[in-house]
C-alpha cells in the first residue's frame, strides 16, 4: 500500500508535468486554448498518480477503478484535437508519477513538449466567417475603403452580398489574426459612430 510519503512526492511531480504539457508556449496558427481544457489536462495528471497510487499491486482496484472511468464522459468543445492527445499525455505521465516512475514521467513530459512544438510550428490554423457590415447610406461609399483594412490585415475574402446599406463579405481568417482590431479600423471609418460589424463563424456541413 502507498504511503502519504509516496503521495507527498508522486502527486506535486505529476502535477508538474501536467502543467508543463497544458501551459506549453503556444506557437503563431494555434487555435486557442481554452481554460476549461487546460485545467482538466492538469487534473488528469493528477487523477493518474493518484489512482495508481490507489491501485498499488491490486488487480482488484484496477478493474474497480476501470469500470468506473468507463462512466466518466468528457463533454466540453475541444477545437484542436491535439488537446485530446494532451490529455490522455497528461493522464499517462500521471500514472507514471503514481508507480515511482519519475525519471520517465519526466523525461516523457519532456519528449512531448518538444514534439508537440515541433508539429506545432507546421500550423497555420484558419476559420471561416460572414463578416456583415452596416454603416447607414454611406456603407457603399466606403467599400473600397473597407476591402483596403481586409487586405492590410491579409484576409482573403469574397463579397457574397451587397445592398444600399449592408455589404456582407465571406472571410478566411487565421488563429493570430485578431478580429476586434479589424472590427475597430472598421468602425473608425464612420466617425458618427453609426456602422455596425457583425462577424458570424461558419462552421462546416457534416457530411
């Protein structure tokens, strides 16, 4: 059976490892990451070591503690597949802290940062949106100098719809492109402070 000596240092070691796989530097063309997903990563780590701490030599414990992760669902919208793959990471080197493992918990969190910066630096992440504009009489008038602000900000885009008063632009637009400053340099072209900008996300159709 392990002792609290055992969980004094299998615990903080496999929460530091969790932590240094989910706050990893994030690299230009990554999705964001959100927080709901950082901190389960963390606790995975965590929940590892401790049921092998728990398990021990028991193969009892170890059916016992299956079937009941069997009823464990995790819900949350995960953008980028790769934090699944974090997660399961963070879970494993957790249970290697719990069996004393440590000098492989640590040299695997390690091999997986680096991996994982490696693969990282490859993206480009890009989503699609519908970006509607609305600026009263004048919104015509300043269509050239709205597509000027989207090729500033190196946005593809194609007009899909244009009346008197509203054009509505379809845009491709990358993970480090910040949208409130495109929204702003819009919105700064009516002094009077009457257009509106409407970014809507399209998602794609499943097939």
């Amino acid at each position: 059976m392990s002792t609290i000596g055992d969980a004094l240092v299998r615990l903080p070691l496999a929460a530091a490892l969790g932590t240094a796989l989910a706050l990893r530097p994030k690299l230009k063309g990554t999705p964001p990451r959100m927080p709901a997903v950082v901190q389960t990563q963390i606790i995975l780590a965590i929940v590892g070591a401790i049921i092998m701490l728990v398990v021990g030599a028991s193969l009892a414990r170890a059916f016992g503690i299956v079937g009941v992760a069997s009823l464990i669902r995790y819900r949350s919208k995960i953008d980028d597949p790769k934090d699944a793959v974090v997660m399961l990471s963070a879970l494993s080197v957790g249970l290697a802290s719990g069996v004393g493992s440590h000098a492989l918990a640590v040299f695997s969190t390690a091999f997986l940062i680096l991996m994982l910066g490696i693969i990282e630096s490859f993206e480009k992440g890009e989503k699609k949106f519908e970006l509607t504009i609305k600026a009263g009489s004048q919104t015509d008038e300043l269509r050239p100098k709205i597509e000027s602000i989207l090729s500033r900000f190196e946005l593809p885009y194609e007009l899909r719809a244009s009346a008197d008063e509203e054009l509505c632009y379809e845009l491709v637009v990358p993970f480090d492109v910040e949208r409130d400053r495109v929204t702003n340099a819009i919105l700064r072209l009516d002094p009077k402070g009457h257009a509106a900008v409407d970014w809507s996300e399209k998602k794609n159709k499943s097939k």
